[in-house]
C-alpha cells in the first residue's frame, strides 16, 4: 500500500486562549505529506479524539503529566488511522493503529509508537478511541469498588462516563446511576448501557434528583465534570 497524496492538512494552535479557546485559538495549515524513514510508519487517520484533557495542553497549565500544545506546531491526541506506508517490519501496510497524532490528515510515527488494533472488533474503529483504562483504574485503583456498592457517574453517556458505568456494572455493583445533559442521553443510559437510574444534570435541585436515583445514597462518585454535581455527590 501506498498514498499518492503530497498535501497534509494538520490543525496548529494559534494562540494560546486566556480562559477557553475560541476559532481564532486554531489554525488550519497546509503542509507536504510527510517522508517516511528507517523505522517509521506513515498514517492516514481516520478518526481522532477531542476531548475535555486537552483544555488543559491548550492552557498550558502547570504540573500537566504530558507536554502543552506549543502556539504554532500541531496539536496532538489519541487517533484510529490506517498505515499507508511502512519501513519497519513489525508494523505492516493496511493495518489499522492507534496513536498520538491526532489533529492531521497523515501522521508519521516511530512504529513502536502505534499500536495494531482488529479494526473489526467493534461496529467503529473509533470505538478504540473509548477511556475504558481510565474508568477501571478509577473505579479499582482509586476508588477500590466493592460488591454491591453503588456507584454515581457524572457526563455518564460520555467516552469515560459511559464505560465506567457499565465497568461498574461487571465490577458487581449493586446500583449504577448516571447523569448526562439531554433527555436523549438519559434514555441511552438506561435502555442501553445499563444503568439502573438516570437524570439530567439540568433538572434542578440536582441533590434531589440524586437522591431519588441512589436513595440509599451513593458509595463511589465516579467524577467527570466537578461543580454542582460534586457538590451534590458529596
Ligand atoms: N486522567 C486521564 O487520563 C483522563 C483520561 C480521559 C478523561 N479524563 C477526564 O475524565 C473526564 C471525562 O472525559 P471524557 O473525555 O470522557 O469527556 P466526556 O465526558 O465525553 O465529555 C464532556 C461532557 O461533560 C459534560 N460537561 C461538560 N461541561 C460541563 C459542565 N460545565 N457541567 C456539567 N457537565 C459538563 C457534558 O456531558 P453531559 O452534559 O451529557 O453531562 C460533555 O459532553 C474529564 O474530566 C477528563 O479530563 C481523564
């Protein structure tokens, strides 16, 4: 396999924003479609992650475990993509990879910096994309779930919220309830991932509504979003 394309597209960080990033924060640049070296493979992406972290690379805030978003060089994140090119032997052509390199149209890597996914083991290969390490981490190494507790997840029908409340459920949680920010993210909760109760975080006095979905109240708060539903969590 290989690309025909010279051009690449990549989104560069513009400024760095005081507070939230706006369009003026980004840039979209054209560059030439990378030259592959000794070991390295070359990615046509497909899908990339964008996602609450990276608020905190644009800022640049301190004591980040990972490197800021530098204003003028491309912004990074996790990305599904499809290897066009490869010189190294233990990533072969055609296969499908996550990595880093979000943010561009192709991506060049070191081959030891993507990993080979089955690109059929889910109805997407976005679904790769999915934060089901750091909701079981959290919900086992930082929260130590036990048997029959319940559990309280925040922006549950989002990428972590969504797998720590069905993690939860195969940890043997006795009730999971969840909240999101539409009716529709509701429903989804409780007719598909499998919550027992569910509410919208909009629908005020948000203690209440948490009450009446953990009345017998609420053993592991998994947290996504802080604020008022931290407030009424705890
Ligand atoms: N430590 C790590 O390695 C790691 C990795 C991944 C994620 N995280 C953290 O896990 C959390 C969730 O991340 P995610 O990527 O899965 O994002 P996400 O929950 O899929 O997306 C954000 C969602 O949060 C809710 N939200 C946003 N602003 C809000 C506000 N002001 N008040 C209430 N709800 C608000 C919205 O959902 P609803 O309105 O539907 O609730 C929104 O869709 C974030 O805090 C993120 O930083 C940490």
């Amino acid at each position: 396999m290989t690309t025909t394309a010279t051009k690449n597209r990549e989104i560069r960080l513009a400024a760095r924003p005081d507070g939230l990033p706006g369009l003026d924060s980004f840039q979209l640049a054209e560059t030439a479609v990378p030259d592959v070296g000794p070991g390295q493979v070359l990615i046509r992406n497909l899908y990339m992650s964008v996602d609450p972290g990276m608020l905190m690379l644009i800022g640049a805030y301190p004591g980040l475990p990972m490197p800021a978003y530098e204003v003028g060089a491309p912004l990074y994140g996790d990305a599904v993509g499809e290897v066009v090119l490869s010189r190294d032997p233990s990533v072969r052509e055609g296969a499908t990879v996550v990595h880093r390199l979000g943010w561009r149209e192709y991506a060049l890597a070191e081959a030891g910096e993507v990993r080979q996914v089955d690109p059929d083991a889910y109805p997407s290969p976005s679904f790769h994309l999915g934060f089901g390490l750091v909701a079981y981490a959290g919900l086992t190494a930082v929260a130590g779930l036990r048997t029959g507790e319940t559990v309280f997840v925040s922006s549950a029908a989002g990428a972590t919220g969504g797998m720590a409340g069905q993690i939860a459920r195969l940890l043997g949680a006795g009730r999971v309830v969840g909240s999101a920010g539409s009716p529709e993210k509701v429903a989804r909760l409780t007719g598909v991932l499998g919550f027992d109760a569910a509410f919208d975080h909009h629908d005020a006095p948000l203690a209440e509504r948490l009450r009446e979905a953990a009345p017998g109240g609420v053993d592991v708060y998994f947290d996504n979003v802080g604020g008022e539903q931290l407030r009424a969590a705890l």
